[in-house]
C-alpha cells in the first residue's frame, strides 16, 4: 500500500472509487434517489477543482486507487483546516487503509498549522471518526442540511 499526492491523471480513478463507495456504502444510511443526485456531482473535473486547493491523497495497491482524502484551508483560515473526501472502496474497509489515509492527512502541513481540523461526516462515516478523536461540532449531535454530522478535532 504506497499513499501519495494524487495526480492530474488519477482524477478518473478516484472519481469511480468516490462513486463506488456512495453507491455501495452510503446508500444504506441514506435515501438511494438523495445518493444518486451525489453521485452526479463526483466528476473527474469536480475531483481536479478540489485538488486545485487542498493537498489531495490517494491511496494505491498494485497500481489500483482504493482510497483517498484531502485537507485544506478551513474557509482560507490559517488557523484552521477541513478534511474532505475521505473513501476507501468497500472491499477495502475495515483494514485500516481509512486510518491511514486520516493519520497521513493529520501529518499534513494544512494540519499542522491548524489548532483545530473540521471533518463534514456521513451517518456512514460518523462512527470512524469519532474513532479517531472527532466530536461533535459544539456539542450539536445533529444532521446539518447537508445531511452530514460537523466534526472537530483540537490540536494540542
């Protein structure tokens, strides 16, 4: 398993890991129609305008991208970052790839000059992170509009 930048031409391969993993994991938290209006949205083009400003990780095995995440500016803050984009394909979950992508993000420059790292989390992906030491956003335990959990992280 090597976990690199991702480059221009990885944008197709991650576009299908996002796509993928939407429709095979997050579609049992969420309504199938609500997954599908997502999945338009996960273009190469959309992948390559996030990676255009944040530092965007791909995870590789035997040449094959199954994983990825990103960190960036949380709202051009210098102070505080977001993480986004965090998938692993889902013959791949459960053998700590999501970790090592997070723990690769959480070594990150955007990281470490942040004294506090946002995470929007799925209902799937909610008890991961709180795995990992994100809490609810002010206490609120509640779906956002977005339908995503607001996670945050304090860096010491």
């Amino acid at each position: 398993m090597v976990i690199r930048r991702m480059k221009e031409q990885d944008a197709r391969a991650v576009s299908d890991l996002i796509v993928t993993t939407i429709r095979i994991s997050n579609v049992g938290d969420y309504p199938a129609e609500l997954m599908e209006e997502l999945v338009k949205t996960q273009t190469p083009g959309h992948v390559l305008q996030r990676a255009s400003w944040t530092h965007f990780y791909v995870v590789e095995e035997e040449g094959r991208i199954i994983g990825c995440g990103a960190i960036g500016p949380y709202w051009g803050k210098e102070d505080e970052s977001s993480l986004f984009s965090i998938f692993v394909h889902p013959d791949w979950q459960g053998k700590g790839i999501g970790r090592a992508v997070v723990e690769t993000l959480e070594r990150d420059e955007f990281a470490l000059r942040a004294r506090r790292i946002e995470i929007p989390a799925s209902i799937t992906g909610l008890p991961f992170y709180r795995k990992l030491g994100y809490d609810f956003k002010d206490g609120n335990a509640e779906l956002d509009e977005e339908q995503l959990y607001r996670l945050e992280k304090f860096r010491i």
